[in-house]
C-alpha cells in the first residue's frame, strides 16, 4: 500500500476525478436517467442541483458503484466503479441520503467502526468535536434527530480522509447553523485538495459552495457552468437607473454591446436589458461622464440561480 | 463558543488490514447483538427455560427409552444452534439491509466476504458460549453425555454443517423478503421447528410417515444427530449427509441470490 499511495496520487491529477458519459438507468419501465453526461475536475466542489426525482441519487449511486450503468458509461477517479470497487471504496467517501446505521450503535460507536475499516483515519474524538456531535456522542441511532443522523452521516463520509467524495443531500434536515457549519466543512475539505460532488435542491447551497453546478431535470443535463455563469446566461438580467429625464437612448444603445436594450419606462427611470457584466457597467459610466449625466441610483437585478431553474425547467425546486 | 478543533481533512486513503477489518466488524456485530434484548432472550433464555422445564418433560410426553436429561439436553444444543444461526441472524441482516447498513458497509473499505466473515465470526462466539453454558447447567443438572472427545468433535462437525444450513436459509429470507417479513418468517419457522421439527423430540417418537419428512428437514438432521453423538454412538451417516447437503445446497442458494442493497 505505502508504495502504491503516491502513484495513486499522481495520476489523480492526470484524469478527471469524475466522467459520466451518457449515462442511462432504468427501474423497470421507467428510465430515471436518460444520456446523462458530466465531468468532474479534481480539486473542485461540484454540484448536482434538480428537483425530486430528476435522476440526481441514481447518477450518485452510479459512480458509488452500487450499480452498473445500463447505458453509457462511469469512470471514478480513472476507475470502473463496479468491476474496481474494491480499489476506490479505500479512497471515495459516500454520505447515502439517509440511514446507513445500526439502530441500537452509539454515534461515537458507529463513526468509530467506520474509521476502524481505514488505514489513516482522522481523529474521531477531533471530528466529534468539530462537527459539534459530542452532546450526542453515546446516543444511540433511532433516538438521534434527523439533523443528528445528517451529522453523523457526513462524518462518517469523511472520517476515512478519502480524495473524493460523494454526498447525497448532505444539509437536507438541517437547521440554519448546521447547514452553515457544513458549509465550512465542504469549503475547509476543498482547500485540504478533497474532491466533492453533491447532490442539492437547494439553489443557495449550490452557488455558495461550488465551483461547478449541473442542472438535472428528467435524468438529463440540462445546463452546466459556474453558478454565476449559469445565473447571468439566463435571459432577464437588468439593470435599472435613475438620472435627468430625456437621455438619448438611442445613442447609449449604440455605445452598448449590440444585443443590450434601454427604455425610459417612466420619466428619468431607465431600464437596460442584457448580458449585465463588469463590461457593460464600466460603458454605460463611460457613456454618462461623456454626457454629463449623473446617475442618481443604480441597481444591478442579476438573476439568481433559482430564477434561472425555474426558467429551464418551468417547475420550482422543490 | 470554542474555536473549532484542527483537522488535517488532505486525502490520505487507505484500507485497514484485512485482520483489523474482521476484528472491527465482529466485534461491532457481536456487540450489537447482545446489547439487543430480544436476541439474548432468543438464543440464551428460551433454551435455557426449556432445558430447565425439559428435564420434567417426560411427565408430559413420552421421549422414549432413556434419562429424560440425556434425551432434552442435545435437542437444546440443537434448538440454540438454530436459534443463532437462522432467527438471530436472518433478523439481524434482514434490518440491516432495510437501514442500509448493508450499504453504507458496501460503501467502505470492508469487503464482502469481511461483512459475511464477520457475521460468521459473531454466530460462531454466541454459539460457544450457548453451548459452554447450556451444556454446563444440562451437566449441573445430571445430563451424562457419553462418547468422550470423538463425541465432542462430532459435535462440532454437526454444529458447523448444521450452521452453514441454517444461516444460509436465514441469510436467503433475509435477502428476499422485507425486514417485517423476514421478521415474521424467522420467528415463525423458529416456533414450527421447536414444536414439531424433529429438534427436541427422537424422531423415534413420530409417527412414521412425520419421520421420514423430519430426518430430511436441517432441524430433524441436527438435533438427532446431536443425540445420537451423546449416547456414544455417533451421528448415522445419513444424518451427517442430509446436513451437508442442506448446507451446500443453502449456501450456493445464497451466493446467487443475495441483495447486498
């Protein structure tokens, strides 16, 4: 083993951490997901964001290697998650959605057992501190909340120090500072060179924590990029200012990238409809210092992650 | 507010060793199991009351020739073995597999056969210590068993063919049916073979046509055997056959049907 580690390591970085390509799975008649196709970078945070049912715990469990693609295929880490289970399960970390213990273990018990299976496990008392988990730590599994079970889930994810991992709805349950307080975890695992993919249905968690989100709806990719990126394709980003009535808009449209519109809707308040980047604001300053016009407010409305869902899906979140 | 404790989260991957894994699982297995008060009433209780209450028992039914205490005492070896190995465990695994135990196992570096070894590894410590303590108080309550060693490992010759049967049946509903289901099943079968199942009673006491059907069943097989071993003149060898057959039979059974989900 301790020779293999740095080979391991090295080859890693040459591959990516995660490729899914086409995808296809069935349960029975249905067909939960459908051509799905998505590449993970080492080193990032990637988020898979859909409604129920949109096909996000089959393309997990899929790299997880609890079962084999029925159409398409699945590389983890360089690796075939099926027929090489035996060489990732040491090194991928897995938070199923939820149960995965006794009911009669003890927190502190369980996670213990689970660092057992490993060669190089953290501190278990350190995590339990860390994740605030001591006040429960003798408490047995059915009597812990949801929230505890979460808790102890992730740990258990992450105990066995593992390049990358998988988290299936990791804060669903949680409340506001423990959400937060994962958060900071997935963020401190991504700085430590940890690999994560997640699975959410909440727009917020994806743009705070990613570096890459894949919008899934009906077992397809249907939008991938940056959130921010995938935030201001979307079509209704505007930006509103007010300033002296009678501007030539005409002109200023000439002065904006081409596909950039600009009303006066009411007297002085002007309504700028487009690609709203850094560049466009820094020509509409310029434009207005040629003028002499001084904008007396200025208000960005970029779309936000959830506006842009709703508007490739036609259905809300949740 | 405590300032958060330093953890060095950077990958460092890698499985324990494969003694470390099997230690890990069959202690957590065998400790889950007797922290469970319905597994120690199952497999050390109930036959314990009825080796107590068995050694009357020839006031209610007649076992046939013999000292009631020689006759009771390897039916209840027989009866704990069947206790461990199919109830206790088809349950166990059973709720396992509903609270994805099974899962998040599969998930880790523990490997298949470590989880089945580990179960094998649990069964096997309770069965030592049901046999030490129930043959113990059989002895303390004058059950002379005869054959001396021989008979001993033939004894151990039955328990381990009579284990791979049972638990790989119990293994097989567990990795059917629904955790209620195997629940029910497990408990069901348990109740049928104590009754009737050639387990506590000579089969030289059933009707003729039962005992045919009887020296067949697993439960027949073991707990004659288990009584002929302690009478000094050793299991027939169409007993040890019919064990062997259920056990390898049971056991390919299980290796292709088994849901690890």
């Amino acid at each position: 083993m301790g020779v293999s580690e740095p080979v391991a390591a090295t080859s890693a970085r040459d591959v990516p951490a995660v490729e899914v390509v086409d995808l296809v799975m069935r349960y029975g008649s249905t067909t939960a997901v459908d051509g799905l196709s998505l590449t993970v970078e080492p080193g990032t945070v990637t988020a898979i964001l859909g409604p129920n049912g949109a096909g996000k715990t089959t393309t997990i469990e899929t790299c997880e290697g609890f079962r084999s693609p029925h159409g398409g295929s699945v590389r983890v880490l360089g690796l075939d998650p099926v027929a090489d289970g035996h060489l990732l399960r040491p090194r991928v970390g897995v938070m199923l959605q939820s149960g995965g213990a006794w009911s009669g273990a003890r927190s502190y018990e369980m996670l213990r057992h689970i660092a057992s299976l490993h060669a190089h496990p953290l501190d278990v008392d350190a995590l339990i501190e860390r994740l605030g988990m001591g006040s429960y730590g003798t408490t047995p599994y059915r009597r812990l909340s949801g929230g505890q079970q979460q808790r102890l889930s992730l740990a258990m994810a992450v105990v066995g120090r593992p390049e990358l991992l998988f988290l299936d709805e990791p804060t669903a349950g949680l409340d506001p500072a423990a959400r937060r307080s994962t958060w900071e975890l997935i963020a401190e695992l991504r700085s430590s060179g940890v690999t994560t993919v997640l699975t959410t249905h909440f727009m917020d968690e994806a743009e705070a924590l990613s570096d890459q989100v894949h919008i899934v709806d009906a077992g397809r990719v249907i939008a991938s990029g940056t959130p921010q990126s995938l935030a201001s394709s979307g079509s209704k980003n505007t930006l509103r200012f007010t300033a002296r009535p009678g501007l030539d808009v005409e002109d200023l449209m000439l002065a904006l990238p081409h596909d950039t519109k600009v009303d006066e809707i009411t007297p002085g308040a002007y309504v700028v409809a487009g690609a709203v980047d850094p560049q466009l604001l820094a020509l509409l300053a310029t434009w207005c210092a040629a003028q002499g016009v001084l904008t007396e407010s200025l208000l960005v409305e970029r779309q936000t992650l959830e506006d842009r869902f709703l508007e490739l899906t036609g259905k809300a979140l949740r | 507010m405590t300032s958060p404790t330093t953890l060095d989260l950077s990958p460092r991957p890698g499985s324990a060793s494969r003694a470390a894994m099997l230690k890990a699982q069959t202690a957590m297995e065998l400790r889950l199991q007797t922290r469970n008060g319905e597994q120690v009433l199952l497999t050390m209780i109930i036959p314990l009351v009825l080796l107590v209450l068995g050694a009357r028992a020839s006031q209610i039914v007649d076992l046939g020739p013999g000292r009631t205490i020689d006759i009771v005492t390897p039916g209840i070896l027989a009866l704990a073995v069947l206790s461990t190995s199919f109830t206790s465990l088809a349950i166990a695994t059973g709720f396992e597999r509903r609270y994805g135990i099974i899962k998040r196992l599969g998930a880790s570096p523990l490997p298949r056969w470590g989880l089945l070894f580990g179960k094998i590894g649990a069964v096997v410590i309770v069965e030592v210590v049901q046999l030490a303590v129930l043959s113990g108080v059989g002895l303390l309550m004058g059950w002379e068993p005869h054959g001396g060693l021989t008979a001993l490992g033939q004894m151990v010759l039955l328990v381990v063919l009579g284990t791979a049967a049972f638990g790989s049946l119990g293994l097989l509903i567990a990795g059917t049916l629904r955790a209620e289901a195997t629940l029910a099943v497990a408990n069901l079968v348990y109740v049928l073979l104590l009754v009737g199942g050639g387990l506590l009673v000579p089969l030289s006491r059933y009707p003729e046509a039962a005992r045919h059907v009887l020296e067949l069943l697993p439960s027949g097989a073991l707990g004659q055997g288990l009584r002929d071993t302690f009478t000094g003149d050793g299991p027939t060898a169409f007993t040890t056959v019919v064990l062997l057959i259920w056990a390898v039979c049971a056991s390919l059974m299980v290796s292709r049907t088994f849901k690890w989900e």
